[in-house]
C-alpha cells in the first residue's frame, strides 16, 4: 500500500536553532510532493511543492525541502527557528499513477521554546 | 478577498441527527474536498467532487453524502449512518480538477461533536 510516513510525533527546537521535520514516502513512480501547516483549530496552510527540478525546495516563512529520490524523503527544514513556527506540520504526496488524490503523513507537532 | 468559509464553526448532534456542514469558495476552482481529522491521524478523503453535478467517494464515505449543485459550494451532510462522526471536519479546493500540481486551499474547519 502508499503511504507516507512521519516518524516523529513531535519535535522540539529552540528558538534560534535550525530545525528539521522527516518525512518519507513508500509510492510507486515519480510523485509530487507537498508540506502543509496546520494552526490550532484552523484549516491547513500550504508551505511548499516539489514537482520536479531542484530538489531543494523554497516556500513560505523561511522553510524549505529536500527531495532525496535514492531515500524516498522530503524532510522541511528551517535554518532559524521561531517560536510563532510552533505548529502541526503535515506532508503529503500525489502518486502520479493513482486517482490524483493526496495521501497524508499522520502530522508532527513542532514546539519551538523561547 | 478570496477564499473557502465553513459554517458552522462549532457543531453538535445528537444521536441519530443528520446534520450538514457547509463550504463556499469564491476562488472559482473547479475541485473540491471533503477531509476528517482525527488527533494523531492525518487526513482521511471523505468525498471529493471536480466537477459540478459529479462527485467521488473517497476513503471513509460511509455515513456521510454530499452534492455538488453550484461550482461555489460543496456542502456535507453527516448521516445518522455515521456511527463515529466526532471530529474536526475541513473543506479544500484546488485549481484544477484532477487536482494534481496546484495546492489545496483549506478553509477554517468544523467542529463536530456527538452529544
């Protein structure tokens, strides 16, 4: 089965320090990629894509991804961690031979402390 | 300003109640989604719709229906069927209808709750 994985339920940073959130998919062929953020209680927000090219990766508030084919990972990271990054972080990923529909990581807390 | 609105914020049902969930997006997108979260899950497709007047069911459907009339609004109504239906509930569209590059855009969510 596709699935995507997000081995640490939560990551803890200081502020100031870089900070790196793991995510690793099992799909079959090339597939896009995605991070969103999740607030307490809102509705998720889009941080970055890789569909191909570069595989470092830029988005919004700093963050960036790396595509790393050979270990079928896209982790986020931030060279410089803020306290208002404190959040749910998920990852997603669009296997391009199935219906075209997102498969979910299960989320990791990120808590950035003063 | 565009965007997705779900109302109500805040719902709660009772037992053996359908009640609906709405979602209206101004962002002239042809698809739309429904997802359930769950603490410590990700998000599970409940239906998703990429075109008017046609919609799929996505992994969890059961229990749940919805219509997809206007291009703006995609509302969801959770049955009585739906033996578990307590959990955060988010509308999404996206660009364009296989929804396959373009990013979702999420609205602020519902709160579902079994009395």
């Amino acid at each position: 089965a596709q699935s995507v994985a997000q081995p640490e339920d939560q990551v803890n940073v200081a502020e100031g320090n870089p900070l790196t959130v793991k995510c690793t998919y099992s799909v079959s062929g090339n597939p896009y990629l995605f991070w969103y953020v999740q607030y307490p209680n809102r509705g998720l927000q889009f941080l970055l894509k890789y569909i191909t090219g570069d595989n470092l990766v830029k988005g919004s508030y700093g963050f960036e991804a790396e595509f790393n084919k050979s270990q079928t990972s896209f982790h986020l990271k931030k060279p410089s961690a803020l306290v208002s990054d404190s959040a749910l972080y998920f990852c997603a990923v669009i296997p391009l031979d199935s219906n075209y529909q997102l498969i979910w990581g299960a989320g990791t807390k990120l808590i950035i402390k003063p | 300003d565009g965007g997705i609105t779900q109302s109500p914020k805040y719902l709660f049902r009772k037992e053996g109640q359908n009640v609906t969930l709405s979602c209206e997006q101004n962002l002239n997108h042809d698809a739309m989604y429904w997802y359930r979260q769950d603490p410590g899950q990700g998000l599970r497709l409940i239906y998703y719709s990429q075109i008017v007047n046609d919609f799929q069911k996505g992994d969890i459907a059961e229990g749940y229906s919805v219509s997809r009339e206007k291009k703006e609004s995609f509302p969801l109504t959770v049955t009585s069927a739906q033996k578990n239906p307590t959990a955060f509930y988010l509308c999404a569209s996206t660009r364009d209808p296989l929804g396959t590059y373009n990013e979702q855009f999420f609205g602020p969510g519902t709160r579902l709750t079994v009395l």
